[in-house]
C-alpha cells in the first residue's frame, strides 16, 4: 500500500472528526458522546431491533449493551422484547421513550443546524463541490465496508441472492431467464473441492455473490456473478471476479472460462478490462452469447 495514500487518509479522518466534533465530550452539546447519539437517531421514532442496531453500526454486542444501558439510565430508551417478531422473546428491540422522542427531535434540529454551519461559509460553487465530494466519498467508503468471503451455497443470504441474480437476468434477457432452462448449477458443484461459492455482504446484508465451478480436466468456470443495486459501480463485480480467480488459481486451475448473455454488457465490459477474450463456444448454455476465457497466473 503506498504510504502517501496512507497518509491522506489519515489526514482525511483527523480533519472529519475535529470538523463534525467526534472529539467532544457532549456531541452537538448535549451532554452525551458521538457515540450515545449516533445510537439513539439511529434508533429514532420508529424504534429498531438490538440485532440489527448491532450489524448497523458494527458494533459488538457488549459495546452496544453498554450504550443502551446509558440510554436507559438517563430514561431515552427501553428495550425489550419486540411483537414484530411473531412472540419470539429472544428478539429484542429499543424504542424510544417521550423524553427520547423529545430528545431525538432536538438531535435532528441541531443536526441541520451544523451541517449548514459547514456550508455556510462557502460560496455557492464551493456548496456543491463539497456535497459532491462527500456523496463520492460516502460511496467509496460503502465500497471498503463491503466484505467477500466463502459461503455454503445453501446459506439462506446465498439463495437470497441466487434468486435476485435469476429476477434481476429474467428483466434483462430478451426470453426472460428460465432456471431450469439454463446449465445446472448445483450446490454441490459450489463446495470445496469442487468449486466455490462467494458472498459479498454489507452490514452483513447480501449485496453480491460469485462462484466458480472446479472442472476435473477442463478449465474452471464461473458462474452467477451479481451485485445489487446499491452497490454497482463500486466495483464489487470485480472484486468478486478476482477473488474467483484467486481460488481458482490457488487450487491448480491455469485457465477459467465464463459464459454471458448480449444484454448484460456492463458484465461483458468488466470481462474484458480483466483479460478475458472471446472464444468459441464451449457449452450448449441456452442463454448465452458470448463465451471467454482467461489464463490465470500460477
């Protein structure tokens, strides 16, 4: 990693933290830390479950304990079991209190109140220069959250995105896209040794998957790479390729092999930025155009 973007960053983060006061003992002086009060709008008037306060924020579930029981000390929040969970007393949910709705409502106010403290002292141009660099910034950042690791295909979040990819290429393809009509991709094809199944989260929420069958004596192949809509152009198609590669190259495979259709050429332009080249087709897929392939590094 080059040391000067390190650098950059880190002069980046100083500078936000002292700018949006993440240094001060009471946040937008309310006598409460940054931290108190990211949970408690997040929280808002609507209320919201622990588990999912927790995957929001990232925070561990002890750190998260300790900022509700504040928040319960100083009477903003109760929590416990939600009836959004069909009588499941496991499920645990925080809501605010009439003095946390009350307190919730000065934070939203306040909050306007600082981001126009920070435009305020630029010229209109500069105003959008600004929210445009922080609207990039906040899509980059969403990017890095995005995390890519092995998953059972059969993991609920695997078929969850499995069926988006069959949705999403059934609106694109000019025949709809029909499962049973294509190549069989079968769970057991998508587990080590004989391939892999890829699944990108962010806050641990299904955002993209990938996964590469090992063929013995053929080249591998990848299938089912899609990211949703939230996350596209942020490069996590790639990404997902190239951990694909990796595990294919890890394994002893030379060479991977994919198959797509004409009318998702977003897809076929990252192929080719990656160094895949046309080839002849090596398969019978029903719904496919355009065959590649690559050679892979050792």
């Amino acid at each position: 990693m080059d040391s000067e973007l390190t650098a950059a960053v880190r002069r980046f983060n100083r500078t936000v933290t002292q700018r949006v006061g993440a240094l001060d003992d009471g946040y937008m002086a309310r006598g409460r830390p940054l931290a108190q009060a990211r949970l408690l709008w997040e929280i808002g008037p609507d209320g919201a479950e622990v588990a999912a306060l927790r995957t929001r924020l990232g925070l561990d579930s002890g750190h998260l304990s300790r900022l509700l029981r504040a928040l319960e000390g100083d009477g903003l929040v109760a929590v416990g079991p939600t009836d959004r969970s069909g009588g499941d007393g496991r499920v645990r949910e925080a809501v605010l209190t009439d003095a946390g709705r009350a307190e919730w409502a000065v934070l939203d106010a306040r909050s306007d109140e600082f981001a126009r403290s920070i435009l305020a002292p630029l010229d209109p141009p500069r105003r959008e220069r600004l929210v445009a660099a922080m609207a990039e910034v906040e899509r980059l950042l969403m990017a890095s959250m995005v995390v890519i690791e092995v998953c059972p295909p059969g993991d609920r979040r695997a078929r969850a995105c499995v069926r988006a990819y069959a949705r999403d290429v059934a609106q694109r393809f000019d025949d709809g896209f029909d499962p049973a009509l294509s190549s069989p991709v079968r769970d057991e094809d998508l587990v080590p040794p004989a391939g892999v199944f890829l699944l990108a989260t962010l806050h641990s929420e299904p955002v993209g998957c990938g996964a590469v069958k090992l063929h013995r004596d053929a080249p591998a192949e990848i299938k089912r790479v899609w990211v949703a809509d939230a996350v596209r152009g942020l490069g996590v198609g790639r990404r997902i390729l190239d951990e694909l590669e990796r595990h294919a190259a890890a394994r002893g495979w030379t060479t991977v092999r994919l198959d797509t259709n004409r009318r998702l050429t977003e897809a076929i332009a990252m192929y080719r930025a990656a160094g895949y080249r046309e080839i002849a087709p090596y398969n019978t897929e029903r719904y496919a155009h355009h065959w590649f392939e690559k050679q892979l590094a050792p």
